[in-house]
C-alpha cells in the first residue's frame, strides 16, 4: 500500500504543522472521501495496533508477567484506545457509529442507574466498567474496518489467534490441569476463561475459518484454504473442551446462516440450498450430540428441566422483571436473590443472569430493555444489508450474537462481540460509501 505523501497547513502557529492524508483502501479504491489524521505514521499504528488486539481476544484474562496480577492483556487494549486518543481524536469520530451510540446509552443509564439505586455499588461500578472497557476498543475497531482490507485481515488475526489458544489448550497450556487430566475431563477451560465465554470465541475463530474456505470471492488461494480449515478444526475442537452449549448454538446457527447466504451468492437452485443446509444441519447435529456438549446436555433428559440453572432461572427473572417493569430493581439488585430462589448460589452477591436481555430488562425495565433491542437490531440490520459486500459472515456473527444474548449469555461482557460490532459497523460504512459514490458518479454523468 503507497501511503500519500504529508502535505503543509497553511495555518500558522498550529501545533502540527503537517498532516498525512488517510490512506486510500489497500484494494487501490477509495481515498477520495477517507478523512486525514492529524499525524503522519498514525494510520499505520492504528490499523496493526488493531490487529494485535484482535489476536489477543482469547487471551484478554492472562495477567501481564512481572506486574503483581495488576495489569492483565486487557489493559493492553485499554492502552491502545487512549494511544489512538491522544495521537488523532479523529479516528474515534471516524469509529463512531449508531451501534456504538446505543451501547453508549445504555451502559451510560446503567451507570447512573446504579448510582442513584444499587445496594451494590462498588460491584455495579465494576461491572460496568467491564462493560465499557470493550466497547471503546470495538470503537476504533470501528474507525479501522471501514478499510476493506483492514477488516479481512482483522478477522484472518482473529482466526490467528484462535488457533494459537486452540493449540495451547489442546496441550494442556494455560489450564489448571495437566493434558492426560484435559483429555480425561469433561469440560475445562483455559487462560482464566470462562469456558462459555472461551467457546464462543473459538465458536466465532470457526465460522471465520469456514467462510474463508466455502466463499468463492475470498481471494485466498487453495494452499492458504486449507490452512484455515486446519485452523476450523483447532477452533472446533477447542470449543469441545469448553463444553458450552451456547457455543454450540452459536456454531450450528451461524454455520447455517452462512452456507445459506453463501449458496445463494453463488446462484444455486433453492432446492440446491435446502438440501446443502439440511445436510450441514444434520452433520452438525450429529457432531453436537455425540460430543461433549451432547453429554452435558443428557442432564437434562435424565434429570428434568429442573436440574439445568439456567431453567431455574427464567421464572424468577420474568417475575422480578413483573415488579418493576417501567424502571427495575436497579444494577446487581436482583442477584442475591436469583441465586438464594435459583439454589445456584447462595453467596450475599448471588448469580448473574445467564441472559442479557433479561439483565438489562430486570436491572432498568424499558429503560434498560430499548436501548438493548435497538443496538442488536442495528446490528442484524447492518449485517444483513452488508451480506453482498462481504457474504454471510457478518449475519453469520451477529445473528447468533443476538439469540444467544437473548437465552443464554451475557454479550456486553465478551469481547469476540465487540469484535463483531467494529467488523459489521465497519462494513457497513464502507457499503454506504460506496452507494454515495455510485450515486454522484450517476448524477454527474447525468443518469437518472
């Protein structure tokens, strides 16, 4: 990629004299209507600093050596978001996006909620920050995916890195037992993980292998496909260590999801594409059940509904929510007693709602439950209108994100989901500016 040449201000006594225009996209188009930054070698720090962060995404809980368990990788992304602060405030408004602004609204009244409401503050402010923590990293992840290159490779890193952890965690590094006990055991996690939050994550390194493999436009040749199916099964058998079902869902749903849109891209006949999804269907289900995720899951067909947490959970969660369904019970309220009613944990700070809608909806009632539904509408929205720029990935990401957010996991905590806002919000800038510059090439051409 030729990075132009920095041109003088013509400004005086401005502090930075020189300017370097915003690279063009690395695929040669572009640059006409990309906005500059405020000092030269910033794009580059940007868009690698990006890239590193995104490998780290498995590993985001691992302490930083020497530094007393006081400065985890996360801090790492931390760092790198007030860096690209400091050297150009304009890659934050070029990150910004609708998506992000309802995440902003959001966490923003749950903060000011829990100020003014929860018997828990110190863990409210916590987990808040949890929350925020992220969401400004996928805000210039944001800024960076607008570059179409920028976002291929970002996901090829995330693969990266899934496969690193995947190896490691097959190898019995990074875990608390040693590998025969791995191989013994039925489910384990790695890097000071929770496991569903680890197999979601390999969940999302697979399906991004898998549309590099099955998408005739990728542009990756055979040998560099093979690579990334060698790194699908790492994913995928890293995932079965976790034995989470929500990362089977995740990976049967967005699996679908993307052979579905795929096969349609590519002109197939519907019945062509039934029967591709029935049988990807069925071969997934099939894996599923006979693996790990499928033993975990006899528990309930042996024991009743009434043995699984989570089913324990949802009426006591519909009934808190009943209470107060305007304003809510306020931040981390609800968690004692959730875990005292659900027998999951009968600790003085209980259990956190293994489902963020019902989080937000029983912390903040509407006011909690709109600005949720509107950020993960944008975000089907926006993955959907993408799907013929970039394929079924994005949808493949963001739909499961969602349903997943909905039953059984907390997403705002995760950080493979704020990698999913930066990669759809960014596609779908770049789509937009495309459209623009379709749209004034035909006016000044004089087409209607």
């Amino acid at each position: 990629m030729t990075v132009p040449q920095a041109t003088p201000r013509s400004e005086q006594g401005s502090e930075r004299a020189w300017t370097a225009p915003d690279p063009p996209r690395e695929d040669g188009s572009g640059g006409d209507w990309t906005q500059t930054y405020e000092l030269k070698g910033t794009w580059t720090f940007v868009s690698w600093g990006a890239m590193v962060t995104i490998a780290l995404v498995p590993f985001t809980n691992l302490f930083l050596p020497g530094t007393d368990r006081q400065y985890s990788v996360m801090s790492v992304t931390q760092l790198f978001f007030w860096a690209c602060l400091l050297l150009s405030p304009r890659v934050l408004k070029r990150g910004l996006s609708s998506i992000l602004i309802w995440m902003m609204v959001l966490f923003g009244i749950r903060y000011v909620y829990g100020s003014l409401l929860s018997n828990l503050p110190e863990q409210m402010a916590d987990s808040t920050r949890n929350m925020i923590r992220p969401m400004l990293w996928a805000w210039v992840l944001t800024a960076a995916m607008r570059v179409d290159q920028i976002r291929k490779r970002g996901c090829d890193f995330f693969v990266l890195g899934c496969t690193v952890a995947g190896v490691l965690h097959l190898l019995g590094v990074g875990t608390e037992q040693s590998i025969g006990e791995v191989l013994n055991a039925q489910r384990i996690s790695a890097f000071e993980l929770n496991a569903n939050v680890l197999g979601v994550i390999y969940a999302t390194g697979f399906l991004i292998a898998l549309a590099r493999v099955i998408q005739a436009r990728a542009g990756y040749g055979r040998f560099t496909r093979l690579l990334f199916a060698g790194a699908g099964v790492i994913a995928l058998l890293g995932l079965l260590l976790t034995g989470s079902r929500t990362a089977g869902v995740f990976v049967a749903v967005g699996s679908l999801v993307l052979v579905m849109v795929e096969t349609r891209r590519a002109g197939w006949s519907q019945p062509a594409i039934l029967t591709t999804v029935l049988l990807v269907g069925g071969l997934l289900g099939v894996g599923l059940v006979n693996s790990i995720i499928g033993q975990r899951s006899e528990r309930i067909v042996d024991s009743g509904v009434s043995s699984e947490a989570r089913a324990r959970m949802a009426p006591i969660l519909i009934e808190q929510f009943l209470r107060a369904p305007l304003l809510g019970l306020g931040p981390e309220n609800y968690r004692a007693e959730l875990g005292h009613r659900s027998r999951s944990d009968n600790s003085d700070f209980g259990i956190v709602a293994h489902n963020q809608l019902a989080m937000f909806a029983v912390e903040m009632g509407l006011f909690g439950i709109v600005p949720f539904l509107s950020l993960c509408g944008l975000l089907i929205y926006q993955s959907w209108r993408v799907r013929m720029l970039e394929g079924g990935l994005p949808l493949a990401l963001a739909l499961p994100c969602v349903i997943t957010a909905c039953t059984t996991s907390n997403i705002a905590f995760h950080w493979h989901f704020h990698f999913i806002v930066g990669l759809v919000a960014g596609a779908f800038w770049a789509q937009r500016m495309r459209q623009d510059s379709l749209e004034g090439t035909a006016s000044m051409n004089g087409e209607p």
